[in-house]
C-alpha cells in the first residue's frame, strides 16, 4: 500500500510506475476521485454534525414555534448525518479497495520492460567447459537418480506432478543446505526462525501475495487458511499491529520453512526433475529498517546472497529485474542466477526484493521515532531455496563418473564427505 498523500501530490509517479508495471493506470485516477469523494463527504458529515450537536444544545431553550422549527431541522439532520456517514462509509472502503489493487511505486532506476528486459549487473565464477574435459554433463534428474538422491517417480505416484523425494544423500545434502544457510545467516546477525505454514488471509493481504500472485496460492477453504509460498508471509506478518521502537533497528530474520506453490501457468516448463515443483523449503532473510536505509540493507542482503553462492562454488549472475517482472510489493528487486549447464542458461537461485513501505502500511507495522510515529521499510532475500540448488550443485560439481563433488562449505554437515558417489550404474 502507498501514501495516499504521496499519490495526490505526485499522481504522474503512479502513472509512469502502473505504466512501467503494465498495469492498469486508469486505477490511479479512479483512487483519487474515490479519495476525494471520501474526504469530501468526510467533511460533510463532520460539519453536519457539529450543526447537529449545537441544535441538541438549543432545542431545550426553545418554545413554541421555535421549537417546533428546530425539532423539524433536528429530524432533516438526523437523515443527512445518516446518510453522509453511509457516503463517507462507502467511499472509503472504495478507496482502501483501490489501494489494495495499486502495487508499489517502482524505483526510478529499475529498468522499464518485461521479463525479458533485466539488466546484468556482475557476473561470478567460470563456466566450466565439459567438452574439453571429455564428457558431456548429465542433468540434476540423471545424476541424482544415480546418487540415490531424487526420486520423482514415487513422488508422482504418492502426489502428482512436481512433486518429489529427496532420499539418502539426497535428504542429507538439503539439511546440509539449510545448516550451512543458517549458519552464515545466523554469522551475519540474523535470527533464525522457524515459521508457521499456514497464514490468515489479513497476512497474505498484507503481504501483497493476494493480488496479481493469487493464483499460485493455495487456499484451504475450510479453515479460510493459505499456504504460504514463501516464509517472507509469516516474517512480514510478525510484527503485524505493532509499534516498534526506532532503536531496536534494523530487525533482521531467517526464516526456515517449507513453501508451497500451484505454479500456475507454468504448464509444460521445468517439467523435467525439481527445478520447479509445489512443494519445497527455503531459507528466508526478512529485514525491517528505517524507510532511509532500505536502499543500503537491499545492497546488503544481495551481498549475502552473493556470499552464498560464492561458497557453493556456483558460476553466476545479478540481474536487476525488469519492471514488468516484479511483485506488487517490490519497489526494486535483483536476481542472482546460477548457471546450469544442461540448459546452457543461467536461471533463478536467489532473488532479493526492497518492498520500501508498502508491506508494513498494509500490515500496520510502524517506528516510533522520538515523537514520531511512521511506517518502517520491510525487505526480503532468498538465501537457499533448496532444490534449485541442488540442480545447480550437481549439474556444476558432476565429474565424468556420476559423482558429485562437494562443495567445501557443506562438508562439515555432510560429515567430512568430498564426493557424491553413485548407488546405482
């Protein structure tokens, strides 16, 4: 949600960000009449009734005529303050309606276009070059069925599609991901936390997750429950309806959960193995700041997610999305892509988003600064989602015989192992 006062002064920023969006601009028109409509009859309503509460006072004095006159004005305004109360009513919640469809200002730097349209900021790491080491690589399906490690079969059979088993090392190597994600998280001054799955509605509103993301969302009607696709829900919402002293910031969290998604729309890509599935946990940074300092913890929380890629040896990139491309609550949002070499591409790992204002105005969550009440900045930055990141270690670390070297950073929760060997041939 935006500041509405922010939105009449400057209504041409909301335009050119709807329009960089590809959303709807005619919504920032619609909002401010229906804002001007709520303040208008806010007026009228608290003028009607200050003439109400003066003739209260007058009735008892009056006789006669004149009070026979002023009980037939005090019956007319009993009406007309009903009546402006049922406008000033209905216009506001038009407006809270339209400003829940508003998503957030975009920064003026993120560059305009689809998805197509990212710009590449850094790149990290060499692509290895399996022609001239002999071998032609193996996709993360193939060399985790050989590990013993991924079974999406069984996980068919028991689910349906997108889903799957991680077995042997293949589990060991996800509890090595979270511990070691954790770990740097907790290095770096996180909390961890350990999230719930399920959310009430007010949490994924608030998150901006019921929008234009509403159809990857799984909702449990019976309960009126969601599950979440990300614990960035339950972070976001944590402090929800509170007030937050200005020198207990920044708060920072890593959250550990299993996420879920209907991945709609997405038929027919990624089908093959776990790159894109229903169900998987992740490891979540969520940070609240003062509003000046979420451009600086956004260059923080990407060098975080650089810090981890680097550990796990993975070649790279930092793209800074494209305007078309981002959520409704982000105002900026960069990626970090791993290469992944049977694709011949780099895809999606991590991702870090500075949300600015927009989450905590819907949450209610503010910073008392002195004698100063106002909304904080809320941010979030993937750290490990788990099973991409196994595409990317296996696919990168294979060697000619199936195995898979370990990167250094997970052996010590892999007790000690250098290699992957194969089960099965």
């Amino acid at each position: 949600m935006i500041d509405l006062r922010l939105l009449r002064e400057d209504p041409d920023r909301a335009r050119a960000s709807q329009r960089a969006r590809g959303e709807d601009v005619a919504l920032v028109d619609s909002l401010l009449s229906a804002d001007e409509r709520r303040r208008s009859s806010g007026v009228r309503f608290d003028e009607l009734r200050a003439e109400q509460k003066q003739l209260g006072k007058l009735i008892p004095k009056a006789t006669g005529d004149e009070k026979a006159e002023l009980l037939k004005r005090a019956s007319q305004l009993a009406a007309d303050v009903k009546a402006a109360d049922a406008e000033r009513d209905a216009a506001d919640a038009e407006t809270q309606e339209l400003l829940l469809r508003l998503g957030n200002l975009v920064h003026p730097d993120v560059p305009v276009g689809g998805e197509e349209d990212f710009v590449t900021l850094e790149t990290h790491g060499k692509i290895r070059d399996f022609g001239a080491e002999g071998f032609a690589p193996k996709d993360h399906l193939e060399l985790g069925q050989l590990l013993g490690a991924i079974d999406v079969e069984r996980g068919a059979k028991v689910s349906g599609s997108r889903f799957y088993f991680l077995t042997g090392v293949g589990a060991l190597l996800e509890l090595a991901l979270v511990n070691a994600a954790m770990a740097q998280a907790t290095a770096a001054g996180f909390t961890p936390m350990l999230t719930p799955a399920l959310v009430r509605p007010q949490s994924m509103a608030g998150t901006g997750f019921l929008g234009q993301a509403a159809q990857d969302v799984y909702h449990l009607d019976k309960d009126d429950l969601y599950l979440v696709g990300t614990s960035e829900v339950p972070l976001a919402a944590y402090h929800m309806d509170e007030i937050i002293d200005a020198d207990k910031l920044p708060l920072r969290y890593a959250g550990f959960s299993p996420c879920f998604r209907r991945e709609a729309g997405s038929h027919g890509k990624d089908t093959r193995g776990i790159f894109r599935v229903h169900q998987f946990d992740k490891v979540e940074m969520f940070s609240y700041v003062a509003p000046e300092d979420s451009q600086a913890e956004h260059q923080r929380l990407l060098e975080w997610e650089k810090q981890w890629l680097t550990s796990l040896e993975l070649p790279f990139r930092v793209i800074d999305v494209a305007s078309g491309d981002l959520g409704a609550s982000a105002a900026r949002k960069f990626d970090c892509e791993a290469w992944i070499p049977t694709q011949g591409k780099y895809r999606e790992l991590t991702s870090t988003s500075d949300c600015t204002e927009f989450q905590s105005r819907r949450l209610s969550i503010r910073v008392r600064d002195g004698k100063q009440v106002k909304p904080l900045a809320t941010l979030n930055g993937t750290l490990c989602a788990v099973p991409r990141t196994i595409v990317a270690i296996l696919e990168n670390h294979q060697q000619a015989d199936g195995s898979v070297r370990v990167p250094e950073v997970l052996r010590p929760y892999l007790g000690g192992r250098e290699v992957l060997e194969p089960v099965a041939k």
